[in-house]
C-alpha cells in the first residue's frame, strides 16, 4: 500500500521448519541453529530476487523484527543496500549463538541505519547504549530511537507503533528513493 516491493526470506528453509510445534523450546532450538553465512546467503537470495525485478542495490532495504531486527543490522554491515531498520527488544543484542552481536557490527554499517527500541522496564538498556556508542563509529547516517517505559513489546502501544512504523517508513522514503 506504500509503494514497495517486497520479498521475505525463509532464513529456516534448511531445516524443513515450515511447521513446529510452536513450543517455546521448539522455537528456540530454530533460532539456535541460524548461522550467520546462511543468514546472508538467504537475504543474497532476496536481493537478487530484488535485482532481477530491476531494484538497484542502493535501492534496496531490509527491515527486521525482533531476531529480524538483529539480522537487519548483521546485514547492514555486512553488504551494500540503500537503507536498514532494526526494530527489536530485549535479547536482541544476542541473537543467537551462530550470529554475530550487532553491538560488535554496529561500527561497520555500510549503508543508512535506523534502530527502534523499547526500554527496559528499570529505565535503561546497557545494550543499547552500547549499540549506540558502536554506531558512532559508522561512517554512515545511523540514528537509534528508544520509547521509554514500554518494555520490549513498544508496538503494544498504538502512539508508539504508529510512531515506528512512521519512522521506519521516513528512513526509507529519504534513503531509498
């Protein structure tokens, strides 16, 4: 409905994992075993879906959730796009043990990064203020939003969710157009 091509990546098509049993066990032993090359050949796959729809790579964008919000931003580093958002809660600083930490990538980015945070319910996130003093060392536009007093699930709260998504779609207006 806002003009853009889309396509998702099966990161667990390896594993016959089109059906679980939907345990949070089960999840994750999934989320366990994602690696961090077959992460990037997964979205490699997505972007050249992308390239033969005739989308350039400074055109292309990558948006995560949660887990996704963390493989965003290992993207971001790790390839050449346009524009990523990260948009993740508590534990997404460690992923999962075959991912790389995006506080240890964050400094790498190479393309425009927006991250959206929830705050913790204490006040603060010693994982985010580390993300954020590891992207001042990009030598690209990066900025990281925290919604205060909303815990991981920010998006619970309608102004807020309005206001990511809002966010999320002005990054890439101004990035990817």
């Amino acid at each position: 409905g806002d003009g853009w091509l889309t396509v998702a990546p099966h990161l667990y098509h390896r594993d016959g994992a089109d059906e679980i049993d939907g345990s949070d066990e089960a999840v994750q032993e999934q989320v366990d075993r994602l690696d961090g090359e077959q992460v990037l050949a997964d979205t490699d796959t997505a972007f050249g879906w992308l390239a033969d729809h005739d989308i350039s790579p400074d055109r292309m964008g990558v948006v995560g959730f949660d887990l996704g919000g963390s493989v965003a931003l290992i993207v971001a580093a790790q390839r050449t796009l346009g524009a990523a958002v990260s948009v993740a809660g508590e534990g997404s600083m460690h992923p999962a043990p075959g991912l790389p930490s995006p506080v240890e990538l964050a400094g790498e980015l190479t393309c425009p990064w927006l991250g959206l945070y929830g705050e913790t319910s204490d006040g603060g996130d010693p994982d985010v203020d580390k993300l954020k003093e590891a992207m001042n060392r990009a030598e690209v536009a990066a900025d990281v939003v925290v919604y205060p007093h909303s815990g991981h699930r920010f998006d619970a709260d309608p102004e807020a969710a309005a206001d990511a998504w809002q966010r999320t779609l002005n990054w890439f207006d101004s990035h990817l157009r």
